[in-house]
C-alpha cells in the first residue's frame, strides 16, 4: 500500500502513475489487438460492426468504471485520515451499489438492444453483426463491475502495482483468446468479444484472490453492510456524480457515432480507428487524472492542502511534454499509424484517419487541463461542475450531428472535440482556481 499523503510529491505521484500508465498501455493493446485481428482475419466491414458499437461499448465501460472510480473517492479519503471503520462501510456500499447499478443496465440493454442500434443508425449491412457482438460484452458486464470494483478498491489504498499485474496478464490471455477463438474456431466477431469476457474473468479471479489473501483489513464485515446517511450520501454523491460525468460525455459520443454510421462504412472504418489510436495516444492522461483522483483525495483527508496544488502541476507539465511528443509522431507517421488497424487497400480511408489525428492531437493541450482539473475537483469532492461540464460537451456533439456534420462531412467530425475541450477546459480552469483557493 503507498500512503499518497507524504514524501517527494513528484517520486509518489511517478510511481503510483507509472503502473496506472502500463496498465493503460495493456489494456489499449488488447483493444488494439481486436480490431487489428478481426480487421485482418474477417475484413473491413466487421472491423465497421464492431466500430459501430464502439460508443456504446465505451459509454457502458464507462459507467462502470466511472462508478467504482468515483467510490473508490471517500475510500481514499477515510485511508488517507486513518479512518478504516469508515472505509470498510465505504467499500461495503461499493459493493451493493454497483451490483444493482451493473444488473439495471444490463437488463435495459438486452431489452432494448436493437432499437439502441437503430437508433444510432447502424447501417443495414453490418446490423446483425453488430447486434451479437455487443450482446456478449453487455452480458460480460458483470465481469468488468467485478473487475473494476477490486482495483479501484486496491488503488483507493495506494497500491496501483498489483491491478497493473493482473492487466498484463488479462491483455496476454485476451490476445490469445482472440487468435484461438477467431482463427481455430472460426467465431467471427462474437469470439473477440468473448475473448475479452474470458481474459477478464481470469483477472477478476485473481484480483480476488490477493484481495483475500494479502489485504485483510479492506475486508467488509456483514455489520457494515447497514448503512447511514452519513455513508451513503457521499459514496452515492462521488460514485454516480463520476459514473454520470463519464456517461454524459459518452452519451454525447453515442449522438457524434450516429453521424458518423450515417457517412457509410468506410468513414465507420476510419473513424474506428482512429478513435483506437486516439486511445492509445491520451493514455498518460488517463493515467495523471487517475493519480490525481487518489492523490488529492488522501491528501485532502489528511488537510495536506499544500501538497495538492502542487501535485496538480506537476501532473499538467507530465501531459503538457507527453503533447509535444504526440504532435511530432502524428505529423511524421499519421497514415504509419492507420496501416496498424486497416489495411491499406483502400487509401481513402488511412487518409481519413490521419486526417483526424493531425486535427485533433495539437489540442491535447487543452484537453489535458480539461481531464487533469475534472478529476481534481472530483477528489476534492466536488462532482457538481465536472458534470455541468461534461452535459455542455454532450449538447456540443449534438450541435455537431444536426448541423456541422450536415455541413462539412467528416471534417466536421474532426474538428468538435477540439472546439469543446478548449471551452470546457477554460470553464473547468476558472472554477478549480477558484476552488482551491477556498480549500488551500
């Protein structure tokens, strides 16, 4: 366990990030790995059904992650002020309440599975594909809840090595699981999406293991499963106020991916891609707004408030210098890049995707302050502007469908993120300056 509350700022918040980032890295490679492998074994237009979903996939990963994350805040704070009673209670209501938030959406997505499809216009082609496809991952979501429910917990107390451990060994499996399902036993894209249950059940199963065996104390008793207010309200007011910020946004990306599915396969194709390496490339962001989720939130258990400011530019400079190296290796190696996911055959669509690339990684800038400051306020307890800001990114992609895409095609797609990662991060600056100088 690593106590985030003292010793050098930049040494604790390194290594505590740096297993966050490998993990990152991992699990992106096995993302990457099931479109390169269904690209390259079942050909562009599965690589589109899949890309079709990609939205809602990414909305539902998110809840979930959202919501654990966003638990895991007052654990972190009880930790970081010796509270373990507390923590326990907290840990026990993380429990229950992902439980029921996991099978509610579970149960609407099976429910409403095609209308969802038809709704963010799935083209007829690859409809059925995509139908199965997301329906073993929807149903695999109790896997991720589980999952994300015990590293979340195991980060919350500092220990960011063991989820990374056990990432590494998930990525492995899934691309494993992946070459056997699709190329022995010919299952099509359903095998990439049971590929990725599978990996992560084995990785759920051992986190639970050394849970058991090595972190007793983070253990609920049966008595701390009755819950009071004083528990309840801000476990349910940092979990949902995370899990509804991440959705909003992903809501937003639902409504932006009905415009694209309406530009054909072949800009579905691009856009899949690019979007896999949009992810790989904004990973060391993830990786500083997570530290900083834990970070400010022991510290600000502990009233170390001195440390928090600090802690949060130095994790700016790391995201600000990873920028510069992004905007070199898109300009130099863009249509590289596309040949990794795509195939080549048709030069239109990697033209698109570097295209994206090079409109879009220039304003990592701001999108950096955007994520960095998000999740800062979250840690200091404050979940109501990140999800104003976050309902604001969602009606923008709105704007985006209904007039901009109609307008400019794809470049339209290209250039919404942009436009309201800048005036969101302006937005979000002002308030956490605001904000810290209340608290610090």
């Amino acid at each position: 366990m690593r106590d985030l509350t003292k010793g050098n700022i930049i040494k604790v918040m390194f290594f505590f990030s740096l297993p966050i980032l490998l993990g990152n890295v991992f699990q992106q490679a096995y993302n990457l790995a099931d479109i390169i492998i269904v690209g390259k074994k079942l050909g562009d237009m599965s690589v589109s059904a899949v890309g079709s979903t990609a939205s809602v996939v990414s909305l539902l990963f998110n809840i979930i992650n959202g919501l654990c994350t966003g638990f895991a805040i007052p654990i972190s704070r009880h930790y970081g002020s010796g509270e373990q009673d507390k923590m326990r209670q907290n840990i026990a209501g993380m429990i229950t309440f992902s439980g029921i938030t996991t099978i509610t959406v579970i149960a609407l997505c099976m429910i409403f599975m095609n209308p969802l499809l038809t709704a963010i216009n799935t083209p007829k082609e690859i409809f059925d594909e995509a139908a199965r496809y997301l329906s073993i991952v929807v149903i695999g979501l109790v896997v991720t809840t589980i999952y994300n429910l015990e590293a979340n917990m195991l980060r919350a107390v500092g220990n960011s090595v063991v989820p990374l451990i056990i990432l590494i060994i998930s990525a492995i499996l899934n691309i494993g699981l992946d070459l056997l399902f699709l190329y022995v036993f010919d299952k099509g894209v359903e095998g990439a999406a049971l590929a990725t249950v599978i990996a992560q059940l084995i990785s759920a199963a051992v986190c639970f293991v050394y849970l058991i065996k090595k972190c007793p104390f983070l253990k609920p008793k049966l008595s701390d499963f009755r819950f009071n207010s004083y528990v309840i309200k801000p476990l349910l007011g940092a979990g949902l106020g995370m899990a509804l910020m991440y959705s909003i946004v992903d809501i937003g990306s639902i409504v932006l991916q009905n415009g694209v599915n309406g530009l054909g396969h072949e800009i579905i194709t691009a856009h899949t891609a690019a979007r896999k390496l949009f992810g790989f490339s904004i990973m060391p962001f993830s990786a500083v707004s997570a530290t900083l989720v834990t970070f400010v939130s022991q510290n600000y258990g502990a009233g170390r408030f001195d440390r928090i400011k600090k802690g949060i530019k130095y994790g700016l400079f790391i995201e600000w210098i990873w920028t510069t190296l992004a905007i070199v290796v898109v300009y130099l190696f863009a249509n590289n890049l596309a040949l990794l996911i795509v195939s080549g055959e048709n030069s239109y669509i990697t033209d698109t995707v570097a295209q994206y690339l090079k409109i879009n990684v220039p304003f990592y800038y701001a999108l950096a302050v955007l994520l960095s400051l998000r999740c800062s306020l979250q840690g200091l307890g404050n979940s109501i502007f990140p999800i104003v800001a976050s309902v604001i990114e969602m009606l923008w992609k709105i704007v985006t469908v209904v007039f901009i895409i109609p307008q400019y095609g794809y470049f339209g797609v290209c250039i919404s993120e942009p436009i309201i990662w800048v005036a969101s991060g302006v937005l979000v600056t002002i308030i956490a300056i605001k904000m810290l100088k209340k608290v610090c």
